[in-house]
C-alpha cells in the first residue's frame, strides 16, 4: 500500500454501508487512514438503495491511530482491517449501498 490509495470496506448484517478511506501515511506494516465522505451517484429516490462513491470534493476526515498491514493468501493482496473490517484496495467503481 502507498500513500493515496483509496480503499474500502462495507459493513452491517443485513445491510451494505461502504466506506471510502485514503492513504495518508506509511510505514513497512502500518498505514494510516483519513475517510473520504461517500456521494450517491445513483439511488431509489428514498436514499436506501443505490450507488456511491468517494466524494472528493469534500474534506476528508482523519482517523485515530494506525491500522496494521496484513497479507492475505485467500484474498492474494493485501487489506487493512477497520473497526473490525476488511478494507481492500478499490477499484474505481461505484458500490452499492442498501437495506432490507
């Protein structure tokens, strides 16, 4: 990982809320994180269901402390856990966001 890699994570049971967090800062097994507000770009007119993205236009918010680098076989790269997260590395796109 490098400093301004964008990674996210989701979370919830029976729900899916993505984060978008950037590399601010790194050392050999650690990184440390600022969250980049999220935007829809695509919902259901309620704003439960449909698409986000990063919004870089806003200003990100920093996080406390470092997180610690781990390597995954399974995964086959690396993540970064977030309150109990996988963060992975994103890929550009849009990530869907509902509830049940």
């Amino acid at each position: 990982m490098k400093v301004g890699d964008i990674l996210v994570y989701t979370y919830n049971y029976n729900a899916c809320y993505p984060h978008f967090v950037r590399v601010t800062r790194t050392t050999e097994k650690s990184v440390w994180l600022e969250e980049i507000p999220k935007k829809w770009i695509e919902h259901d007119g309620f704003g439960q269901n449909g698409e986000r993205m990063p919004d870089f236009s806003k200003e990100p918010i920093p996080m406390k402390g470092s997180f610690r680098i781990k390597n995954s076989k399974i995964l086959g790269h690396e993540y970064v856990k977030v309150d109990g997260r996988i963060a992975t590395l994103w890929n550009g796109t849009s990530v869907s966001e509902y509830t049940d």
